[in-house]
C-alpha cells in the first residue's frame, strides 16, 4: 500500500477518535482502484448540548501524487463560531469608531511676550487671582489720567478706583506711587494698590520711597505680608 493509502487510513482513524470522544457515531466507506489508489469518505455525527445536531462529511480521493478532500460541517457549532467571530470584529470597530470620536483636548497657550509699558518686566506674565496686569495701552491711560489731575487728594481717589478692577505689576506700582509727592498720601496709596500687585516680592525696595523710615517699615511689612 503506498504512503498516500496510508494517509487516507490515518485520517479515517482520527475522525473515528473524535466520533468515540463525542459519543457521536461514524459511517466510513474505504474503497480501493487496481492501483492501489484509494477513495474514502467519513461521515461523523454526534449531538450537541442541548440536543442538537453536529457532523463532518469528508469525501478523500488520492490519484497519482495528489489528493483531493473535500469536507462539510454541519450543526450550530461552527455557525456560532462565525456569529462569535463576526461579533468580536464589530467590537474591534466599534472600539476603532470611539477612539476615532474622540475630541482632540487644546489648551489656549498663555502669551509668551506681553507688554506692560515698563520694558522687561517679569511681572507682566504673572498673575494674581488669576488676573493679568493692565497691558501697555491700559497702563498709559491709568497714568495719564493720573497725571492731568492737579489735585493730590482726586488723584488718590482716582487711582483707589482704577486698582479695584485692575492689577499692577511691581514696575507699574512704582511708577505710581511716584505720583504721590506727599509721603502720607503715598502710603494711602499703597495701601489700596499692594492687593493687586502681582509681584509684590518685587516691589519691597520701594521702601527707599519714603524718607521717614517709620513708613518704610510699615511699606516693608504691608508688602511682604501679599
């Protein structure tokens, strides 16, 4: 018998096997030319879980240096297979739609160079309750306006208004505190500007604003405690 006869019975043994392991029963037909070329085919059957039906028919014919098998499967088993794998490709693209859903997250980037109208000042990328300082154009209006009032008392009560709603930088507060001539007045001034300053480390060599060093203390401390 050659290697090829030999083969088809190798197959037919091992779905015999898998006919016994399954409890399932096989019908085999073995059939022989005067060539010794072989022709087989196994029909396997068996029974489910819940009772249904489950088979393999398999229909070999060896000519010469080929052989040609051809085989059926029937029963749920391999249907639910292809449902199994149909749903695990759904879920791959389902998983592939929501990633490619997914919003891009940008974050505005704060400016890298802001002009505050008092060249480079570290303060002016700073921030204080979460406020910038006055920019370069507000700045030179806030100083103006301060500037065109005569009255040293308005001009307090000016400025008081303009720090409630905006922020200084450290440069900027200097700048105005030098509009106030008179010390007490100055310090008034201080007073209501040091909240909104928002580098107020910077400012503390502005003590050497007043030449009454008992102010300077008090400028010291109101400062340091921002």
């Amino acid at each position: 018998m050659t290697s090829i006869a030999r083969a088809v019975i190798a197959s037919s043994l091992v779905f015999s096997s898998v006919a016994f392991a399954q409890s399932g029963g096989i019908q085999m037909d073995i059939q022989t030319d005067a060539h010794d070329m072989p022709s087989t085919r196994v029909r396997v059957t068996g029974m489910g879980p819940e009772g249904e039906q489950h088979g393999v028919d398999m229909n070999v014919q060896a000519g010469g240096a080929h052989v040609g098998v051809e085989m059926k499967v029937t029963g749920d088993a391999a249907h639910s297979g292809r449902e199994e794998k149909h749903e695990r490709r759904e879920r791959r693209r389902e998983r592939h739609e929501e990633q490619q859903a997914m919003p891009v997250r940008t974050f505005a980037s704060e400016p890298a160079f802001r002009d505050c109208g008092t060249g480079e000042d570290p303060g002016c990328i700073m921030k204080r309750d979460g406020q910038f300082a006055m920019d370069a154009e507000t700045f030179r209006g806030v100083l103006q306006s301060l500037k065109n009032t005569s009255n040293e008392i308005i001009r307090e009560e000016m400025a008081e208004k303009m720090f409630r709603r905006n922020y200084l930088t450290a440069k900027q507060f200097g700048r105005v505190l030098d509009l106030f001539p008179n010390e007490i007045t100055r310090f008034d001034v201080a007073k209501k500007a040091a909240p909104h300053v928002v580098n107020p480390q910077h400012a503390l060599g502005f003590a050497s604003k007043w030449d009454n060093s008992l102010y300077g203390d008090d400028y010291i401390e109101l400062m340091t405690a921002q």
